[in-house]
C-alpha cells in the first residue's frame, strides 16, 4: 500500500495520524464540533486556504484558487456519535458517552491532509472548495442539508462534488464505486394508537391499544413481502412499542416506532402511503385509531454516472483492478451527502477499512478508523483533484 502513496502525503503521514488520534480523543456530537472546528481551519490557514465558517453552524468551507478553471468540492464529516467507547486505545476518547465511532475523525484528517499536499502543488488550474461538514449522523438535523439552506452551493458552486468513507468489510485502502443509486433512504415513522383503556380483568370493557400494535407488527411485513417488487430493496424495521406500566392495566394508548429504507424513491414513496393506509385500517378494525406522523429523513443517495465514471477511472489508473472493490453493492445505510447530489452531480465513495479478524462495523463501541488507510485516501483526494483540475500526468 505504502508504494501507492504519494510522497508528500508520505513525509506527512506522522502528522496526519497524529492529528486523527487527537480527534478522536476529543469527539464532538453533531453541531458541536466547535474544536475539531478549530483544528480544521488552523491546518487549512497554514496552508493558505481562504476561510469561511458558519455554514450550517459548525461547518468550514476552505477554498484555494489557481487561475481559470473547474471547480471542484471536496467533503469530510466531523461528527462522532453518542457511544461510549470500549477499544482501550491510547488515543479513546477522553468524553464519556461520546465516541468517534465511524470513523469521521479519519475523514477529515485525511482531506486536511491532501489539503496540504495540494496547496504544495503547481500542476492544476482551478478552485478547490474542501468542505468540513457537521452533524452527518443526524443528531440534531442534517449538517449537509443545513449548509444547504445556508447557501452552500450559491456561495461556493462546484461543478462536481465528492464525499469518501470508511467502510468496514472491505480490504484495507480497496476503493469502491457505484454509479446510481447507492445508499438507502432513510425515514422514520411515529405511529400513536388511541384506544380505551380499561382493567385488565374485564378486557372485553376496553379497545386495547397494544393487541391492535402487534397486529400492526404483523400487518407491516406483508408491505416489502408483497408491495415492493423482489427486485426492489425495502426495509420496514419496527424498532420499538410503547404502551403501558403495569400489568393488570389495559393502557389508553401505545407508540411504535419504525425506521424504513429505501434505494428507489418510487419504493420510498409506495413504503410510506402502505404504512399509514394499513396503520389507519387496523386500528379502525380493532375499534381504536392511529395516528401517522412521518418523517422524513436522508434521500436516496444517487451517484452520477458520469462522476463516478471519472472517479473510478483515477483508482483504476492509479491502483489497478486489485486496487478496487470489484463489484461494490447497493448499502443499506444511510448518507445526509445525498441531499448535495440532488444538487450537484458528483459521487460517494468507499475505501475499506479492513476485513480481518476482530474487525467490527462501525456504529460500534469497539470500532477504530484504520490508520493504514489514511495515506492512501489522502492521496486519492490529490490524484482526483488533479486530474479533474487537468493536471500533468502522474503530478509527482
């Protein structure tokens, strides 16, 4: 791997991984990212990057201009999430109940680290807009989407847009690419049953609201079993019901909560009108009523061809087929980057984290971005500027 790395990214590596454990030994949740914040923008001055903050509360903005030319967006997240970590690393965070548990610690030192190297180099022509986004995890709103209304493309418009993440599974530093639909909608749905509560030794005397949710439980996996297409991927995930105290009580009403995924917006919007037609009729069936409130959430992220061709094209020249995943599925989890696709034509990425033994997927206590992979993402994001900013070829 280390053959592939650049050798301005390579002199720097120390500093970068340095700089990503200290991160993670500091993790800020979603809008509160005010020091790694900080971090970012004395890296991107030294560089001499022009500065913008503000955009969607914690977000920077860091541009670099080189005469007329394409403009080009870069994004890393900076988020952690509300985990308490149990690696037992050196470098584990020093916050109880906060955890850089996805890695976007590693994104960002890795974008702060090709900001360098292409602040070095004299071989492109154009603008360069890096993007440090918050809250991608969702804790509190989509970061992507409040930089979004807070004019993020009106002030810093790209002609293409692209975002890389660690993924857990794959070979170490593999790159993956898949053009069109690629990570899953995500929405959420609270859906309240109103009944009559009574005692629970004269049950005929009430309209209980828990028989009418497991029920609804059942009801619900007819919906990808026999609405959606085979072909189609859907998720209906009831993740919990709220009803009730005690024992001997017949409570008034319930809650369940559902998360549902989606890779087709057709699919998306068929999920949500199946949901409440079957949510409103079996209550009605019991003698109760249910109410909808549907949320939502992240879009389908959808890459475009085109983007995703160039995108793959720079791995392929660079790395070799062994360099790549070789087919890289559809994933099922869920990206706030979708929002700035609707907008801007561009690609998300993956490069693996690693698929040995005792790995663990992210979203977990004992997850720990890659430090192997750093160099080789850091480059990544140099080769592919270069190349859509019409650099020399190889540009050592």
């Amino acid at each position: 791997m280390n053959d592939r790395v650049l050798p301005g990214i390579r002199d720097i590596a120390p500093a970068m991984i340095a700089l990503r454990h200290d991160i993670h030994a500091h993790p800020e949740l979603g809008f509160e990212e005010v020091e790694t914040r900080r971090r970012v923008i004395h890296c991107l001055r030294d560089c001499g990057y022009e500065i913008h903050e503000g955009l969607g509360l914690t977000g920077v903005v860091g541009t670099l201009r080189r005469g007329e030319g394409p403009t080009i967006g870069l994004r890393a997240d900076m988020d952690a999430l509300p985990i308490h970590e149990a690696t037992g690393l050196p470098w584990a965070s020093r916050v109880d109940g906060k955890m850089h548990a996805c890695g976007h610690d590693g994104h960002t030192a890795m974008l702060l680290a090709a900001a360098c190297e292409l602040a070095r180099r004299e071989s492109w022509r154009g603008t360069v807009h890096l993007i440090f986004q918050p809250a991608e995890e969702g804790h509190g709103g989509s970061g992507a989407k409040r930089m979004l209304d807070d004019g993020l493309f009106r002030l810093f418009p790209c002609d293409a847009i692209f975002a890389m993440h660690n993924m857990p599974g794959f070979p170490a530093g593999q790159l993956g690419f898949r053009p069109g639909p690629f990570m899953a909608s995500t929405d959420t749905a609270l859906i309240r049953i109103q009944a009559t509560g009574g005692h629970g030794a004269v049950p005929h005397k009430a309209v209980d609201p828990v028989v009418v949710a497991a029920s609804l439980v059942m009801a619900l996996q007819s919906v990808v079993a026999r609405n959606v297409s085979p072909l189609d991927m859907a998720v209906v995930t009831v993740g919990a019901i709220l009803a009730g105290e005690a024992p001997n009580v017949i409570p008034h009403s319930a809650e369940m909560r559902l998360s549902i995924r989606a890779l087709n917006p057709e699919v998306r919007a068929l999920l949500r009108r199946r949901i409440e037609t079957l949510a409103e009729a079996q209550a009605a069936g019991f003698g109760a009523r249910a109410e909808v409130d549907y949320q939502l959430g992240y879009p389908v992220l959808v890459n475009d061809a085109a983007a995703t061709a160039l995108a793959r094209q720079v791995a392929l020249d660079w790395l070799g087929e062994d360099g790549l995943v070789a087919e890289m599925p559809p994933l099922t989890g869920s990206e706030d980057f979708a929002f700035w696709l609707e907008q801007v034509p561009g690609c998300y990425l993956i490069i693996g984290n690693g698929d040995g033994e005792g790995g663990c997927m992210v979203h977990n206590p004992g997850y720990d971005f890659n430090d192997q992979i750093l160099p080789l993402g850091a480059s990544y994001w140099v080769r592919l500027v270069e190349h859509y900013l019409g650099a020399a070829e190889g540009g050592q």
